[in-house]
C-alpha cells in the first residue's frame, strides 16, 4: 500500500505544546490514553479546530469492542468508518497537527495455515465481508484522503498494526474464542498465538511520536534470545495448559462449512472469514520498533493469563455470547463451530 509511506515535508516546532490526544473511549482508545496520560478527546466533534495546537492525535481503528460492532449492521460500519477517517485526516491538515497514530491490527495482513511472520510494511488484505475488513477499510480510507492533501499539508501517519490485543476491557474475536466451552482446532494446522498488551501498545505509540516513526509498523510481544530478539509465541498445547482449558479438532472443510451455514442463518454473527484469526497463525515480528528501542513490557503468556482473567464468567460461541444454561448446552463443541454437533439449536436457527 504505496500510499501508506508517504513522508511529510513540515517538521515540528519546538515551541508548540507537547500536547497529545486520544480519540474516542473504545477499549482500545481508552486502554492508551491511560497509559500515556495523554488529553481524551470526543471522535463525534467535528470542529476544523478541535486539534489546535495539538502534537500529535492518536485513533484507535481497532476499537476492541466485539460487542458495539455486532449491533451495527455492515454497510452503516463502513460508511461511518469512511468518513470518520476522513474527517480526522482533514481537521489535522486544517490544525497542522504534525503527526497522526492509528492503532490497527495485523490481522488485517491475512491468516492461513502456513502463514510466515508479519512484518512492518507487509501489504493489507483486500477489503472482505467481516469484521476484520472493517479495520482495513479505516486503512485505506485515511491513506486515500492523505493522498487528496497537498503534499506539504500531509501529518506523518504511522499505522501500529498491533497482534491480539490483551486488556482490561478489550473485546475482540480473539478474546471471545476463548470464552467459549472448548478451543478450536483445526487438524494439521500449527496455530501459533501471540499477544500484546495494551500498554505496550501505548508505549510504541509514544515511540512513533517522540522518533517520527512513519508508515506501517507491527507491534507484538518478543522475546530476547542469542543477543536479540524472537516473536513470544505460544503453541496451542501451551495455551490449553495455562488456561486449564480443552480442544476441539475438526477438519477444516468441517469447520469452515459449519460456521458459513451458521452464519447464513444468523446464529453466529462472524462470518467464516473472521474463524481465520482463531485457528491460522498471524504472528508479527516488531523489527522497526525495536531497531527504535521500544521493548514490550508484557509477555504473551502474561497476556494470555489476563485475557483468561477477564473472560471468566462469560460464555460464547463464534462470538455470540450466551447464558450458563445454553453454554453448558454445548459443552461439547468450541469456538467458531461450537454449535456444530447441536442439530435441535441448528434446526432452530433455520426457522
């Protein structure tokens, strides 16, 4: 995506206020601008001078809230999505506000089973059906509306695309798979999980601020080994051992053919697409951040423990969450297709 390394020819004045905002009070939003201190301000003003004087504006466009998403139907998602990126790149060019940071996700850069590390600068998905796109859309929207500015009026834009993203209050796909009575798991398939904590991704937001970071940059929980640095990752064994949890093992026809079906009748409210994220590998591997000198503060396993820590209690299936009764219903199904072997809730859904 050419258009996401574009560089700004203005530089910043060392007189104006070192004044940083965050948009919004998603979970995501809400989750940095605690971490940074930094200024909350609302993402439904519109003012061309509601960023006067500002340093720098950070965005969430991973809002970690699964549950605001689900109750807004696609199309209005998108065009809401479209013209609120537009409006930030636009009331920035007005404010001169030197420098933008979205808060994105890797997922946007595509899973499947053999999938490699993600690295900064990898190319985005097309736009899809699903939750994921949604993400992409804000992408490619803001980037097209920094290409209808003249050059010199262009803020420096970095794009954190973040891996699953763990915090107090963050409700995603991700988070929700593991809410469900079993973890899916597809046969033959090496899913890897990795995680990031919210306050790492506040501090490599304020790296990008404080070093002029530009362009696409992943974000993700690493280790240091040999004198360096490795993706932290956790295999699923590992992941089933932390969270005293068990698997479900499916082919991947069975699967993904299951949850289409679901879809179509509305059971589950994540298209097969998004089922991706939980059985496919979509690990990152920071290079640019740490070649900064950000470091992560919180490991995947850590991560993993919170995200535990705050889906206890809840129960889900493919994103739809449901009471006690109906989870002990199907505690013999998992994620995704937790609902495969109840044929009388399957039955139900096609009336």
């Amino acid at each position: 995506m050419a258009s996401a390394a574009v560089h700004s020819e203005r530089t910043s004045d060392p007189q104006q206020p070192h004044d940083v905002v965050v948009l919004g009070d998603s979970p995501v939003a809400r989750g940095v601008r605690e971490e940074l201190d930094a200024r909350k301000l609302s993402d439904k003003s519109h003012s061309p001078h509601r960023f006067s004087g500002v340093r720098a504006v950070i965005v969430a466009a991973h809002l970690g809230n699964f549950e605001q998403i689900i109750t807004v139907k696609q199309d209005f998602r998108r065009a809401e999505i479209e013209e609120r990126a537009e409006q930030i790149v636009l009331d920035a060019a007005i404010a001169a506000v030197p420098h933008i940071v979205v808060i994105s996700s890797a997922m946007v850069s595509g899973q499947w089973a053999e999938r490699p590390i993600i690295r900064d600068e990898d190319p985005a998905d097309p736009v899809r059906d699903g939750f994921v796109s949604d993400v992409t859309c804000f992408e490619n929207a803001l980037f097209a509306a920094l290409e209808a500015l003249p050059a010199p009026t262009r803020p420096k834009v970095s794009v954190l695309r973040a891996a699953a993203i763990a915090g107090p209050g963050i409700d995603t796909l991700v988070t929700r798979h593991f809410e469900a009575p079993r973890v899916l798991v597809i046969k033959g398939v090496d899913k890897r999980w990795q995680f990031v904590h919210i306050k790492d991704v506040a501090s490599a937001a304020r790296t990008c601020i404080e070093q002029g970071l530009e362009g696409i940059l992943v974000v993700g929980a690493v280790t240091e080994a040999d004198g360096g640095f490795e993706v932290d990752e956790l295999t699923t064994q590992e992941v089933l051992s932390i969270g005293a949890m068990r698997s479900i093992e499916l082919s991947v026809d069975t699967a993904f053919a299951t949850a289409t079906k679901l879809h179509k009748v509305g059971v589950l409210p994540a298209p097969p697409t998004d089922m991706e994220l939980a059985v496919y590998p979509w690990s990152v591997f920071p290079e640019r951040l740490l070649d900064a000198g950000w470091r992560p503060e919180v490991s995947s396993q850590d991560c993993l423990r919170l995200v535990i820590e705050e889906t206890r209690g809840k129960f889900g299936v493919g994103g739809r969450r449901v009471g006690h009764k109906d989870a002990a219903a199907l505690g013999a199904a998992g994620a995704a297709v937790a609902l495969l072997s109840t044929a009388a809730l399957w039955r139900q859904g096609r009336k």
